[in-house]
C-alpha cells in the first residue's frame, strides 16, 4: 500500500453564494460570502429599506450610523443582526407563513445618500408559501 498524505488546510476559503438567512427569532445573518461581498468596515451598521416606488424591491444598506442595528461577528467569517421588523416586513410582503426561516441572495449595489445599498434577489421568495404548504 501506498498513502498520499492529506494536509490540513487551516485557511478558510470563502465560498458559496452570498446571502443572508432570516429567521423567525428576528435574526439575519450574513454568510461568510456575503460578508466579503458587502466589504463591512470596522464598526457596522445596517438599514433594511423597502423601495417605495418598486415595492418588490428590497435593500439592506451598511452605514456607520450607530442609531441603526449593528452587525457583531457569528460563527467562522459569518456576521449576524437582531432586525425583526425586517424579517416581519418580508413575510408580510410575501405572504411568508412567520414561523419560517428564509435565505435571500445578496445582488449587485448602489451608492445612496445612507450608505452602500445591496439589492436583495427577493424573487424566491413568491415561492416559500407554495413550498411550505406542500410540505
């Protein structure tokens, strides 16, 4: 017999797809993905903001403003915020039963006057209704 040895590999590499999880204790988390993509500075901040115009359409802006949720460091390179009104506002607005725990894709981003805003890939969303009550 011959054995190739296996090293350990201590880097984490970031891979997958950048989202956010949204649960029903009101926490979003962002994964280690969407952590790199939203480039989170030193002392984050989050808004959650619904366009009036396209009320479809979704944003979670980071912003430096201490009067908004701050996003503290979860398990391995993930970060999480306490934002219930935010996961309230999606189930209500997609008809999500509430006692269920959702992904969103993290999209393309736009500068705005509150911060960087990150499109949130809502369109899944439509689906979770059907998918939960057929089980």
């Amino acid at each position: 017999m011959k054995f190739k040895i296996i090293e350990q590999d201590n880097s984490r590499k970031v891979t997958g797809v950048p989202k956010l999880r949204f649960t029903k204790n009101g926490s979003i988390s962002v994964n280690g993905a969407g952590v790199e993509k939203l480039s989170i500075p030193n002392s984050p901040h989050v808004i959650f903001v619904q366009d009036e115009e396209k009320p479809n359409d979704f944003y979670l802006i980071i912003n430096e403003d201490k009067k908004y949720p701050s996003l503290r460091k979860s398990s391995g390179k993930s970060m999480v915020v306490s934002y219930a009104s935010a996961y309230h506002v999606l189930c209500k607005h997609f008809q999500i039963p509430q006692e269920t725990n959702f992904d969103v894709k993290i999209g393309g981003q736009i500068k705005t006057e509150l911060g960087t805003a990150f499109y949130l890939l809502t369109g899944d969303l439509k689906n979770i209704n059907k998918e939960v009550a057929n089980g």
